[in-house]
C-alpha cells in the first residue's frame, strides 16, 4: 500500500488511535514507578499490525507512544526515548519475523511459534525495556535503585502482549473457512463452558468462594490443552487471551489465586503465568497441526503411489497371462507353476495396493459410496460360492434369514464379507468349517462370520479395528498382516451409518461381525443379538 494513500492514511489513524487508546488503559492500572506496565496491549497490537500491514506504518506507534507518554507528564527527551524504544520493538520484531524467519501468520508450524517467541516475545520486547527505562534514568525520572525493578515490570508487560495479543491478531487474520462437525461444536461449546465457568469461579465472586492465594492455576491447562489438541491455533490463542482478561479484571478486583500482596506484585506472578500458558498452548496446537498435514501428506503420497504403481503392474499381469496362453500346451511344469505363482503375488500385490489406497481415502474421508438396494442374503451366496471355488479343503456353511433389502454399496459391503470371510479360513484350522449367517433385529440386518481359529485376546479385541494394529501373537497361524483389512471393512460400515465388533476367546475361535439398517420397516426376529450369547464380545457403534 503507498504511503500517503487514504487507505495508508486511514490504517496510521485507526492504529494511533487503538494503539493510544490501550496504552492509557494500560497507564491507569497500576503502574510499577509510574511508567512500566505489567498489562500493556499496545505492545502486542503494533507488533501484530507492523507484522500484516508492513513496517512502513512505524508513525502510528511512535505518535501514540509519545503522546500518551507526554500526557502522563514525562519530560520531553524522555517520551521521545520512550517512543522510539516502543517504536523500534514493533520495527525490529517484524522485520525479523517476516524477513528473517519468513513468518506464517496462521502460526500453525511449530518454527513459527518459536519464532514469535525469540523474535517476538523475548528479543524485541527487550529493546523497548531498555531504551524506555533508560531514558527515564537519563532525565532523572527514576534512580538507579529503581531501574532493575521498572526495566523486569516493563518487559513482562510487553512480552505477555507480544505473546498473547500478537497470536491473537495473527491467527484471526488469516481467512479460514469454518468446517465443524456436531461433535467438534458439541466439544467446542463444553470447552468453552469450562473455561468460562472456573474463571468466573476464581476469579469473581459470582459463586462466593474465595480462592486468593490458592495455587490452583492447574485447573486452567485441561481445557486451554483442549482447545490446542481439538480445534487449531486460532481458538487456543482466543482462549487464553479470555482468560487473560477474566484474570487480570479479577486480579485488579482482588480475585483469584494471584492476589497476594501489593497489585503490581500479583499482576506480575499473574503474567508470568498467562506467558508460561501462552507458550504451552500455542506450542502444543502447532504440534497437533504439523502431525495433522504429516498425515493428510502421507495419505496424498500412498494416494498418488497407489494409482502410479497401477499401471506397470496391470501390463505384467497381461504379459504374465500372454506367456501362460503361449506355453498352455507345454510339458514343463515348473514353467506354468512359475508364471501362475507370478500372476498370485501379482494379485496380491494388486490387492495391496487397493487395500492402501482405501486406507488413505478413508482416513480423508473420501470414500466414495454407490448406493443401491439389494438383499443382503444374495450377496453372502454370491461372495460365499466365488471363495469356495478356490477353497477345496474346508467348507464355507451358509445358514441366512435376512431377505431383506439395504441401501448400500454392494461392492463395499462384499469387500467387508471378503475381509471377515478370508480371516476366518486364514486363522482356522484347516480341518474346522467357517459359518457365515444373517439375520434381522431391530429393523437392521446383522451378518456374522464365526470360524474356530486361533481366537483374539480380549485386550486386543478394542484395537483391531485401529488403522495399522496388528495382534502381536507369535502362534498367529498365516503370519500377520498390515492391519489394513478390519480398519477399512470398520470405516465402510461406518459410513454406512451400521455398527461392527467381534466376539472372541483366546483358542476358541471368533465371530466378526456388522449391522446395516434396513429399507422401511423390519421385523424383530425371535431370539437373541449374537453377542448376548457371545461372551467377551466388543462392538464398535458409530
């Protein structure tokens, strides 16, 4: 923006007037010597404004530091000092965090945090200590004796609003859609609840306890680390900047654990405090916001990887099968067993790869469902008879009675059958039948796969179907896999608004099984949901 526009100008007019509007708040609480403040938000709003809108609006700082300065009854040279002190912290911080450390203002990298910490926090807030106090001491303002506790006073006041303010103004800078889920309202409305209610409990007397002096702070980190884990850098920096408030009007009011002596005292334990929650709090959403696009770029990665490798392995495939039809009337056996185990573990790898590639979708949300009504029973024949054709030595017993129709993606809830069906011949005996049944309760379909395998320990049962678990049993029988399978058969029923579990006894088999509503209106079948005759059963509910 040029300087001297009306919009340059206007900005220089609207951050003098916050600016000199704040620091004359900040001036009639209680200042330690008459001029360091332990609440200072003019510190945290320049530095915040010099950051977006460019160092170029330094005059806004500089005016209303002095004036507000001159007004108090500083002497002439000494507000000067003063404001350029203030006004070259706000220069000095946001030169160096936008063209030293390349600043993001949505402070969701954790180098960006810290940067706003040093620079921000520590460094530039330093500089306005130093020259404002020392400007001070050289017009005969303050005597030596005072100069160590006024320059302590005066960087606290500016640090806690460079590290509370500041993120504040940043992270609501930045335009960012909201995209709530109920939960995650419903989360967001308790937290706050929270938040509210023990800082009006000490922090007012609204509900007559008396709290001065308890060291109860704790109480404040569970939903301050809430917002930070569950929502993202913007809401736990507003969070802790209403609880700043809350704090300090309570403090000055004589509320709260920090009343202890005199007020500049608890002011000043109260903003070491607020600092020490600011840094946690914004350190720890940065955290959670990194593993977040850690995770989302894994995905992205598998995702591309995925449809990459398709290609090559679909042309070795069809070469396979060329050279099986050239070499079909062949005597050498080893040959043709050769290219048909080639063509397996391509299938396999085929297999894999979908398997991946639904995990990352999955865990995006990207599952794409093609919903149509079919019955249910039809498709456990249709899955049951194409495994039993490459299963010659054990047998796969239907026994349904679920004829009715679902809306839902077949090839999904046959991925789901595959799944449940191919574990329980992995993990039987090879001599043991496998059971598939159906059956109608409470208006859903419930389908369950029962085998007489190996069985699944009862503190494994709630995290099979955790992306990437596996079951660490040395007996598993097959190996063990990737822990792909039961997380994408999970996510697939989940999406179809159903339920899955298991139930299982170490060495007495397993029964997996799932639950799909019904079009219209259903019957209640006579007898019992399989886990009430099934003992150690977990089900998982969506």
């Amino acid at each position: 923006m040029k300087m001297g526009g009306p919009s340059y100008v206007a900005r220089l007019l609207f951050l003098f007037a916050i600016y000199f509007t704040t620091a004359r708040l900040g001036l009639s609480i209680d200042a330690v010597n008459g001029f360091a403040m332990l609440v200072w938000l003019p510190t945290g709003i320049s530095l915040a404004a010099l950051i977006i809108w460019g160092v170029n609006y330094w005059p806004a700082v500089f005016a209303g530091a002095f004036l507000v300065n001159f007004l108090l009854g500083v002497p002439l040279l000494a507000a000067l000092g003063i404001a350029a002190g203030n006004t070259l912290e706000a220069i000095v911080g946001a030169f160096l965090l936008r063209n030293v450390f390349s600043l993001n203002n949505a402070l969701e990298r954790l180098r960006d945090v810290w940067s706003l910490i040093l620079a921000g926090g520590l460094f530039a807030t330093a500089i306005s200590a130093t020259i404002g106090v020392s400007s001070l001491y050289a017009t005969g303002v303050l005597t030596s004796f005072d100069y160590i506790r006024t320059w302590l006073a005066w960087w606290v006041g500016d640090m806690i609003s460079a590290l509370v303010v500041t993120p504040l103004i940043l992270a609501w800078s930045v335009p960012r859609s909201f995209k709530y889920t109920r939960l995650q309202i419903g989360e967001f409305l308790i937290a706050s609840s929270f938040l509210i209610f023990m800082s009006s409990m000490f922090f007012t007397s609204l509900l007559g306890i008396n709290t001065r002096g308890l060291p109860i702070t704790y109480v404040f980190f569970p939903p301050l680390i809430w917002y930070a884990i569950r929502f993202g850098q913007r809401e736990a920096v507003t969070a802790v900047f209403v609880l700043l408030v809350m704090a300090v009007v309570g403090t000055i009011g004589g509320f709260g654990p920090f009343v202890k002596g005199q007020l500049n005292e608890n002011l000043l334990l109260l903003q070491g405090f607020m600092g020490v929650a600011s840094v946690t709090v914004m350190i720890l959403a940065a955290l959670v916001i990194e593993r977040r696009e850690h995770e989302r770029r894994k995905d992205d990665f598998i995702i591309i990887a995925s449809h990459e490798l398709k290609t090559p392995i679909t042309s070795a495939k069809i070469f396979v099968q060329i050279l099986k039809k050239h070499f079909k009337n062949t005597k050498d056996k080893k040959l043709v067993h050769y290219l048909t185990t080639i063509e397996d573990q391509i299938d396999k790898l085929t297999d894999l790869i979908g398997e991946l590639l639904d995990v990352s979708k999955a865990h995006v949300g990207k599952i794409i469902l093609n919903k149509e009504r079919f019955v249910v029973d039809d498709l456990i024949n249709q899955i049951v008879n194409e495994i039993q054709q490459h299963e010659s030595g054990r047998k796969i017993v239907v026994s349904h009675d679920a004829k009715r129709k679902v809306l839902a993606d077949r090839v999904r809830i046959g991925q789901v059958l595959v799944n449940f069906i191919n574990n329980a011949l992995k993990y039987s005996p090879e001599d043991r039948d496998v059971y598939v049944s159906s059956e109608v309760f409470n208006n859903k379909v419930v389908v369950y796969v029962k085998d007489a395998g190996i069985g699944i320990r009862r503190e494994h049962q709630g995290k099979i179907f955790d992306r990437f678990y596996r079951v660490d049993d040395r007996d598993k029988k097959g190996g063990q896999g990737f822990g792909i399978g039961l997380y994408i058969s999970a996510e697939i029923i989940r999406r179809h608004g159903g339920s899955i579990g298991v139930s299982s006894k170490k060495d007495q088999g397993s029964t997996f099984f799932f639950t799909l509503p019904i079009v219209g209106n259903g019957r209640r079948r006579k007898g019992q949901f399989p886990l009430r005759y099934l003992s150690g059963g977990r089900l998982v509910r969506f």
